[in-house]
C-alpha cells in the first residue's frame, strides 16, 4: 500500500494529528470515505508503533492491542458525528 512509507516517517512523527492528516490527505486521492480514511491511518499507525518498538520481545501482541484501541477510539468518534 501506499501508506507504508507515511507510516515510516510517521515512526519519527511525535504529533499523531499530523500524522493522521497526512494520512487522510494521501487517502483522499483515492477514497473519499472517511471510514477509509480511518483504516488507512489505524493500519499506518500499526506501522509506526512497530517501528518505534522494534525491540520489544512482545510487539505483534502490543501493537494488536495499539491497533484495537485506535480503531475504537475512531469508531466512537465516528459514531458520535
């Protein structure tokens, strides 16, 4: 996919908002729906935190849990709108 290079950068981005519309900029390209949007940056997000914690001995189980939580922050988020 072609988010897999922002999620590079992004390991190195301390601002998840402008991550996030980096994100949703590229995908818009594309896909105009917001849920996709929302795929794109949770998968990128995944992508980074992996990066970020390349040594841990436990990161597929961590950055499953860091994938859930986003995509449920999002969901609620959405189903708030």
């Amino acid at each position: 996919m072609r988010v897999t290079p922002l999620a590079v950068w992004a390991a190195e981005c301390d601002d998840p908002a402008v991550h996030r519309e980096l994100i949703k900029t590229d995908t818009e390209l594309s896909h105009g729906s917001p849920l996709v949007h929302d795929v794109c940056y949770v998968y990128s997000a995944t992508i980074a935190f992996l990066i970020r914690n390349a040594n841990e001995s436990n990161r597929f189980n961590s950055a499953l849990e860091y994938a859930n939580k986003l995509a449920c922050e999002h969901c609620s988020a959405r189903e708030q709108d």
